[in-house]
C-alpha cells in the first residue's frame, strides 16, 4: 500500500515506526524483512517444475 509520508506506523505491541519519506510503501501481506515497509517479497513465488508427458520431472 503506497501513502504519502511522512508516516508513523503503530505495531500491535504499541511499537512506533517512523519515516520521513515523502511516499512510503506499507507492507499489508506480512511478507517483508522489513515491516512495516515493504520490500517486494511478496512477488516471489516458487517456482513450478516442468513435467515430461510420462509426468516424471
């Protein structure tokens, strides 16, 4: 979720995170190394193996 900044984020332990930025991106699919913010883990997914037409991989 993109906001404009700056924003202060309250976590469900009352924990307050800070930005200054002007345009802050807020992670809301728990995925990120970084939340609040969000750093784009969730566009990896895994990867899918191909199979033979027997369907051996």
């Amino acid at each position: 979720m993109l906001v404009e900044g700056p924003v202060e984020v309250v976590g469900e332990d009352g924990e307050v995170t800070v930005c200054d930025r002007f345009s802050v991106a807020v992670c809301t699919c728990r995925r990120s190394k970084i939340f609040p913010w969000c750093d784009t883990s969730h566009r990896k997914r895994a990867k899918r193996t191909t199979k033979d037409e027997d369907g051996t991989a």
